[in-house]
C-alpha cells in the first residue's frame, strides 16, 4: 500500500467519524429530549390544563375531529371519580403511582404456567401520563418510562390533581375527551349532574371506549355498571381521597 492509499484510508475513517459523531449526538439530544419533557410538562400541568395530549393527537386521523372540554374538578360529580377509581385502580388512595402489589400479582400470573396475565396492572398515575406524553400499544419501552413518569406524577401532584387531569383527558368514546364532553354526548347534560348509574356506565366503557357506549349500553356494559355501582357501596376508605 501507498502512502497515498494509507493517507487516502485515514482520511476516509475520519470522514466516517466525522459523520458518525453528529449523528450520534442527535440520537442523544431526541433521547434526553423524550425523557425530559414530559419532566418538565407535568411541572406545569400542576397548575395548567393541558392543551391537548398525545392520545388525542394519535386518534385525530381516525376520529377526525375532538371534542375536549376541560372542567375543574368541582365541576364533575364525585360519582364519577368514584365510579372510576372503583373500575380502574382500587387502591389509587394508597398508593404514589404505581400499584407494587397488582405489579407482583400480574408476575406471579405470569409465571403460574398460563400463556398470559388475565389483568392488568396499571394504576390511573400510569394511563393518565400514557394518554399525555406516550403512545398507545404494547411495549417495553413505553412501559420502561410509564411506570417512572407515574411515579414522580404521583410524587409532584395531590390526588386531586391526578384524578382531575386523568378524567378530563381520558377517552370515552371516539373523539369525545374529559367528562364533560362524555356527559353532554352520552347523557344530554353536564358533568357536575351525572347520577351514580352514568357514572358508573361510562367507567365500564373505559376499557374499549372505541367500541363500548356508555349511552347506549350493551348488557355486557350495564352487567359491569352494576357491579361497579355495588363495589363502589363497599370500597370505604378507600375512596377517602376522591370524595
């Protein structure tokens, strides 16, 4: 070989480098930047009504259109919080985000020979930073930063404020988000008016909102309202922190 060549070799692999760097110092920018903000958008979420959330911006090509009415929390009926925390994450009064104990109860199923865990473990902490800052979809990676988002959420915000956001941007039917826009369309009223029934109707439809109906209910949906309604009679204590 030349000196020519080897000059020709060195100075292609620091073109290589040269080219890798950069791109490698965008990969760690997006990165921080992916980690980062939900940080410092949930600082100002404690205080200020998100815009919109990142649910809504996945569903817009198929909804077409949103309708997002944000509200206070005094502006919902209790029995809707309640009807939710009763549906979704019964021990949300207790625990700061993540719920370690269904965690363990959904390993334990996982390991106990069967092809999968017959449910879940995701608290309202965790759905509530998934609709706002993630993606929708099964995978490790949004669940490796859902479960630390939950936790400092749940470490920053008051109850109040995580349930407030959580039933203000969760979605009850397509395009239709937050309660008051799920009251006006399923029930012809306002949120602060929903009885315990409604309530109790547009939490069994949170699993599927896509394809359940709190207003026109299957009987599917009105056999889970009722026991959701029957559970909420019992939880006590536990609903100490939405009442």
């Amino acid at each position: 070989m030349t000196k020519a060549d080897i000059r020709g070799t060195v100075t292609e692999r620091a073109g290589r480098r040269h080219l890798e760097h950069p791109l490698a110092s965008t990969f760690v920018t997006a990165l921080l930047m992916l980690l980062t903000l939900p940080i410092f958008l949930s600082l100002n979420y404690a205080v200020l009504p998100p815009p919109f959330s990142a649910l809504m911006i996945e569903r817009l090509p198929a909804a077409r259109s949103i309708d997002y009415q944000w509200v206070p929390l005094e502006a919902i009926s209790p029995e809707l919080a309640k009807a939710v925390v009763t549906a979704e994450d019964a021990r949300f009064c207790e625990h700061q985000g993540v719920d370690w104990r269904a965690v363990q109860d959904v390993v334990e199923e996982a390991f106990d020979g069967d092809e999968q865990p017959i449910r879940g473990a995701s608290t309202i902490a965790m759905q509530t930073v998934k609709n706002l800052f993630l993606w929708e979809g099964r995978s490790v990676i949004r669940k490796a930063l859902e479960i630390p988002l939950a936790l400092w959420i749940g470490t920053i915000w008051p109850k109040n404020r995580v349930i407030e956001i959580y039933l203000n941007i969760v979605e009850w039917a397509p395009g239709i988000y937050g309660a008051e826009a799920a009251a006006q369309k399923h029930f012809g009223k306002s949120a602060r008016a929903l009885s315990r029934r409604e309530a109790a109707l547009l939490a069994s439809v949170l699993p599927n909102p896509l394809k359940r109906r709190a207003g026109r209910p299957s009987q599917a949906v009105k056999r889970k309202a009722g026991v959701i309604e029957k559970r909420i009679g019992e939880m006590g204590a536990l609903l100490d922190c939405v009442r």
